[in-house]
C-alpha cells in the first residue's frame, strides 16, 4: 500500500477514535470541573464576548474553575483552548476540536520523525502514537492539551525544517572546488531565493499559541528549541570554518563575513520572534482585562494559593490555611520517581499496570475508604462525623466533618496524634454532644487516654440518627470491618442502646443503604462495605443507627478496619512500565545516538523540571492520561520519537542473530502488549465514567426527565452543570443549576432553597440533587 495513504488513514483513524472515545468515556460531554470551564469560556466566545457579567452570588458557577471577580464571570484559563473549541461550538459539537487535533498531531509527529531521522522510524513513531493512551485518551475530552500539543507539533515541525534549511548553503560551497567553472554567489542572495520566512512565522505563532492554551509545557518546549538552535547553528559555524579553511587551502578566497550563516540565522529568529511576540502581547492584555495586570495570571488571582512555588498551596476562594497542603521540595522529589514516571510510562503506550502507591508498597490497598460514628440530622439532611478516611498508600487519617465541611472551627481534615499503615487500623471512638456543641474522641489500643478533635458548633434539628457507618469510595476494591460494640455512655432521653453485637442485632437499629455482607461472629459485627458508598458531600455509606431525640449523648465504638487488596500476577503485570522507558533511554547511549535524541529527550526533562515547582500532580491519586496529562505533549512529541529509534535500533540488534527465535519471543511479546493497550483502554474507561455524579448523571437525568423552567439545587458541592444561564437571561433560561452551601471556601454562603428560590426563581418548577436522586421541592 501506498506510504502516504498508510499516514493519512493512520491520521484519521486518530481523528475518528477520539470522537468513539469520547462517546463511550463522556457521552460528548464534559466530565468534570476544568472540562466545564473550557466550554464556559468557548460558549462566551461563540457570542462575540470575553465574559459576562458578574452573578449576583457564587452558586450560579458551575466550576471551581471559572473566575468571578472585579464583576466579570469567566474561565480562569488562558483562551487558547476555549477559542478553539469555540468552532466546535458554532455547531453544537465541541468534542470535534480535540479530535481533529489530535489527528493532525499525528501528521505532524510523522513529518517530525521524517526530518530527524526515517521513514520506518517515522511510521514506527504514528503506530505508537495512535496506539498511546495518552494520544487517544485525551484527544476523546475537552482538556486544552490536545490544543496545545497540536500547536507545539507545528512549532517543532518548523522549528527542525528552519533550521535544516539553513545546511543548503554548505552544498553552494562545496560545489567550488568541486567545479572550478562555477563563481560563488553571495550567501544572503542564495537564502532569499529560497522564501523560508514562512517556516519561521508558524513556528514562532505556534509556540506563542502553546503558551496562550498552556504556559508550562510551551516553556519547557521553547527552552529545548532555544538550546537546540544555538547548539545547531554553533555546529555550522564550526563546519563552516572548516570549509573555509579548505577553500583557502586551494586558493579561493572568501570574505568571512560573507561566508558566515549567522546573519542568515539572526534573520530566521527575529522571523520567529515577531509572530511570538505578538501572542504574548495577546496573553499579557488577556492578563490586564481581567486582572488589571500584563503580569498577573487569571489562573490564581482568584485563587491566591493555587500557584508555583512551595509552602501552603490549595485550591480556594478563601483559603483556610490550617487545612492547606504543605509543599515541599522533598515531596517534588520523590513524587517523580514514585508516581510521575511510572504514570508516564504506563500512559505512554498503555504497557503494564499502574497505580498511584505501586512503588511504594506490593500490598494493594483500596483508593479510598471510610468507617466511624455519626450524628445526622434527617430534617437538615446534615451530619457530624468522626472517621477513619483509609488511602490507597495503605495509610489513614482521622476527620472531623461535618456535610462538605472540615474546614469551619473544630472541625479537621486530617486531626493529630493519629497514624496507621499497610492498610489495617483498630480504634476506639467516641462522639459526645451537649446542645449544640460536639466533640470527638478517639485513641488506638496503645494510647492511654481519649485524644480529642473540636468541639465544633452545629445546629441541628432532632430527631438525630446515630450509629456507625463505612463505604468505599470508588466503584472496586475491598473494606472489611469488625466492630467490637456500640456503647451509649449517656443519653439525656434514655432511648438510646448500647449493644455488644452478640447472637443478633438489637431492634432498636436501621439499615440505611444495608451491605450486602455482613454478619454477627463471636468477635462482633462483621461488615464488608458495598463499593461507591461515601460520606462527605453526600449521604451514601452503608450505616446502622438508632433514632434519639437526646439534647446530650456521648456515644462510643470500637472497631478494626482492613483495606488491603489482592492482586494476582502483579509482579509480572508491572514489569512492562519499564519497556517504555528502557527503549527511550537506549538512543541516548548508542554509538548512533545524535542532537535529535537529546532534542526530544530534553522536551520531558524540562517538563518535569518546570511541574518540579507545582503542587498538584494528577498521578498520585488516578492513573488514566488525565492524570498524566501535564505531559501529553511531551509523551507524543518527545518520549515516542525516541520510543521508536528504541524500537528500530532493538530490531537492528536482532536482526544481527542467525536464528529466527528472538524474533518469534520479540512478536509474542508485542503481541501480549498489544493485548495489555486494549486491557488498559478498559482500565481507564471506569474512572473517565464514573469522575462524577453532578457532571456525568445529573444532566442525564435533566434530560430524560424532560424538564423545563426549572431550577435544580446542588447541595454541599462546589460543582454544578452548565445552565442555560448567563447564555440567556436569568428569567428566559430554561434550566439553572444552583449551588447551596454553607461553604466558605467556594463562597456558597447560602444554604437556604427558600429564600434562594424567593429571590431569583419564583414561578420555576424547583428540584434538588441529593445522593444521586433529583428529588421535586416545588411543582407546576
């Protein structure tokens, strides 16, 4: 088959996968709260504005990530993707720009491979880009890498054709002594003939593009240009000299200054520059519309803590920094090598297995697991909890919560004196109330006295349900829990009872969401907790409780929890994360290896050198591309170019061996790989379904529903739909989502629907999300 019909079906099977992709994983959809905020900014742009005007209140936002200040109401990300996605958007179908972008990009990482090194390397080099979890798995969403990997593709393509055609003028040369009839010609005359001003334009357009979509990774790819240039054009000078002194040697005397190229270069630069400039003159006026500051990046004026640097950094409108996570370079470090390069590599080609604590512990633990006491209110659809928040490293902390709340006086996300490992914990705990004041107690069969956490003041209406609950957070993995006894200290009403859980549960306990396991031994109450369940935003753990309307009570537990998993073959299952790192770094130390090997190399070195300096890394906590995606541009355009002269040179070496059979166990062995990229595909697709509940569900149900003039109310959650609203007035929008409080950190200051529903949406048909059900408040 034609080679060129071969690269543009690869390039539209890209195309074409990412928008499969895109309907299984999302439905065509956004999926969380970054996603939204792309198409927020794409829907004002696709109205001929940059924002809007500010909302009267925080719970109109549908994203944590979209700016409300200084009375404008847009996304606090650079315009770069939303500007792309707002072609999309002029025809109801967004999702078509990352996809359209990813297929070019595969074009243009072929035609990069070409020009550094061959055609097969080249080909190597689409088949594994098509086939990367990393290509595909972010082309099917509405993150701004596929933007910005598909502009840095340009700048790189460019960038490598500008400055390989400045080597031409060494052929000029040659042909002096090679045929004494011809006269030399001025250089300068010679490169003008030649038009490339274009090459120069793209790639400095681009690369200012990049940084308008993503700042860090243009960065890093600008410094690994910059260094490639000078390297490239110092190498010439050097050949030139020598061609020079050769032409002197048989009496053709050249000006120097004539026969030097780096006017030539200077030129193609200050090309490069003009079109770069231009675009960070662009980023700097986007800066000062919004933020009254060329300088001032929209991405953390609104947000002072999420930034670069190390200390206390979160995620915020009104940072409480008693709850901040403290950032330091020793944590950068090791981050790196514990989760960042493994999630690379296995995002890279999909080979072998990761997980966020894999090189950290061989045990498998559950992502995330929950088991404590609890005081809820039915009335306020509110609680206060104290609880075991068990982690995938096999560690755990003790919270102090109340519904969507570790932040207000009292409360904790994470209380001191309290640390288990390797996946099991045994505790005692205790909640006591007097009024409307609650304390938690809790210590570990070592301490010898209660360590308490609060008191916290919180007013809830009796009657109180109150017992003990567990849950697993995401949808698989294991939590198995021996509860010793429930033990009422005190009760002021007496209705309260204490139970030893002996031959069978006393009458006076419920079931809520019941488990599907659980049973009374000779050791206690034994429960295995049902997967999906969780308490914090929502009420959904598996929970026993007794119903009091107590003004005091003290009330105490004993249990033990075990969260590890098993996991068969893992050994086997992990080795492959080394394939993909083994073959890149095998350019670097062969005797062919040259400046293109390092070119590439450089674009994820630099990458993590820059991402050494942020807080947030996707990869400690999930292992899908989104969780790798600060490197998406680099795993294409970097690591799989190098990936595939790995591959070429391997096949050299094997080759070399009379017998055939390093051949069959070499396509055997791809074979099974192959099979673990298809496997991986399926790994990712449950967390890309299931990231969450008010962005993936609610719309869902909205729409099979078929409402109309309504508003539905999100409760103790910072993340909403998209409404009809600001796109159409407050009073002609069809559906509008509204965020309730109390929570301080994202401005939801209003937790009331009354009064929220009396001030902005009366005569509305009114419903609110609870526990993944729209439940009605007000019909018509």
């Amino acid at each position: 088959m034609n080679r060129k019909i071969i690269i543009l079906t690869i390039c539209l099977l890209g195309t074409v996968l990412s928008i499969i992709l895109s309907w299984i994983y999302f439905k065509f959809s956004y999926f969380e709260p970054d996603t939204v905020s792309y198409l927020f900014q794409a829907k004002i742009f696709e109205r001929g504005k940059l924002c809007y005007p500010a909302p009267p209140e925080y719970g109109f936002s549908s994203s944590p990530h979209i700016n409300i200040l200084n009375g404008k109401w847009y996304s606090k990300y650079p315009f770069g993707n939303a500007f792309m996605l707002m072609f999309g958007e002029f025809f109801n179908a967004p999702w078509i720009i990352p996809a359209i972008a990813t297929g070019l990009a595969l074009l243009f990482l072929y035609l990069i491979v070409l020009k550094s090194y061959n055609k097969t390397i080249a080909l190597i080099a689409i088949i594994l880009g098509l086939i990367s979890p990393a290509t595909l798995g972010m082309g099917c969403n509405w993150f701004s890498e596929s933007v910005s990997r598909f502009y840095l593709a340009i700048y790189v393509l460019c960038l490598i054709m500008t400055l390989k055609n400045i080597n031409p003028v060494n052929n000029t040369y040659k042909s002096y002594y090679r045929s004494p009839k011809r006269f030399p010609q001025s250089i300068i005359s010679a490169l003008r003939k030649r038009k490339n001003w274009l090459l120069p334009i793209a790639s400095g357009f681009s690369l200012g593009y990049a940084f308008n979509t993503r700042p860090m990774p243009a960065i890093a790819f600008g410094v690994a240009g910059a260094i490639m240039a000078i390297y490239w054009i110092t190498k010439l000078n050097i050949k030139q000299m020598i061609n020079l002194k050769t032409l002197r040697k048989m009496s053709v005397y050249i000006p120097s200054r004539e026969f030097s190229i780096n006017g030539v270069f200077l030129n193609r630069m200050l090309i490069f520059l003009l079109p770069f400039a231009f675009m960070m003159v662009l980023c700097m006026a986007w800066n000062y519309y919004f933020t009254g500051s060329p300088l001032k990046f929209t991405h953390n004026v609104a947000q002072p803590y999420d930034k670069i640097g190390f200390g206390k950094r979160m995620e915020s409108y009104e940072p409480n920094l008693d709850n901040a996570f403290v950032f330091t370079p020793k944590w950068a470090i090791e981050r790196i090598w514990r989760h960042t390069i493994p999630c690379i590599s296995f995002n890279t080609l999909g080979w072998g297995y990761y997980r966020p604590n894999i090189l950290r512990s061989f045990h498998t633990y559950t992502d995330s697991v929950v088991v404590g006491l609890i005081a809820k209110s039915p009335t306020d659809n509110n609680w206060v909890i104290l609880k075991l928040w068990g982690h995938s490293d096999g560690t755990g902390v003790i919270q102090f919560q109340t519904r969507n709340d570790q932040s207000s006086p009292g409360l904790t996300g994470s209380a001191q004196g309290f640390s288990c490992s390797y996946g099991k914990a045994e505790l005692s705990m205790r909640i006591v109330k007097h009024g409307d004041q609650y304390f938690g107690y809790f210590k570990t069969d070592t301490d010898k006295d209660w360590i308490e956490v609060g008191p916290t003041n919180m007013s809830l209406k009796p009657p109180y349900e109150v017992g003990i609950f567990a849950g697993v957070n995401p949808n698989s993995g294991n939590l198995d829990i021996k509860y010793g006894f429930f033990k009422v200290n005190s009760d002021s009403n007496g209705t309260l009872v204490s139970d030893e859980f002996k031959g069978q549960l006393k009458e006076v306990w419920k079931w809520y969401l019941e488990p599907k396991k659980w049973e009374i031994t000779g050791s206690g109450l034994n429960v295995k907790a049902d997967t999906n369940r969780n308490i914090f935003a929502d009420d959904q753990a598996n929970r026993l409780y007794q119903v009091t309307s107590a003004n005091d009570f003290d009330i105490e537990t004993h249990f033990s929890a075990n969260w590890q998993s098993h996991e068969r073959f893992l050994t086997i299952r992990v080795i492959p994360l080394a394939f993909p790192i083994i073959l890149m770094l095998i350019p670097l130390f062969h005797s062919s290896r040259n400046r293109f090997d390092f070119f590439f190399f450089s674009f994820l070195i630099f990458n993590l050198a820059l991402y050494f300096f942020f807080y947030f890394e996707g990869s400690t906590w999930g292992v899908t591309p989104v969780n790798a995606r600060y490197y998406t541009e680099c795993t294409l355009l970097g690591i799989i170019p190098i990936v595939a002269r790995g591959m070429f040179i391997v096949y050299g070496w094997i080759r070399k061996i009379p017998t055939k059979i390093p051949i069959v166990i070499i396509s055997i062995l791809l074979l099974i790989l192959t099979i673990n990229t298809v496997y991986t595909y399926v790994y990712i697709a449950k967390p890309y379904q299931n990231w969450s509940d008010v962005y993936q569900k609610l719309p869902r149900i909205v729409k099979q529903q078929d409402l109309h003039n309504a508003v539905i109310f999100i409760p103790y959650t910072r993340d909403a739909p998209l409404s009809d609203y600001p796109f159409k007035s407050l009073n002609e929008a069809d559906i509008v989502y509204f965020k309730l409080g109390p929570n301080k950190s994202w401005g939801l200051n209003n937790s009331d629907w009354h009064k929220v529903y009396e001030q902005y949406f009366k005569g509305r048909q009114a419903y609110i999300y609870e526990s993944g059900k729209l439940n009605p408040l007000i019909r018509y």
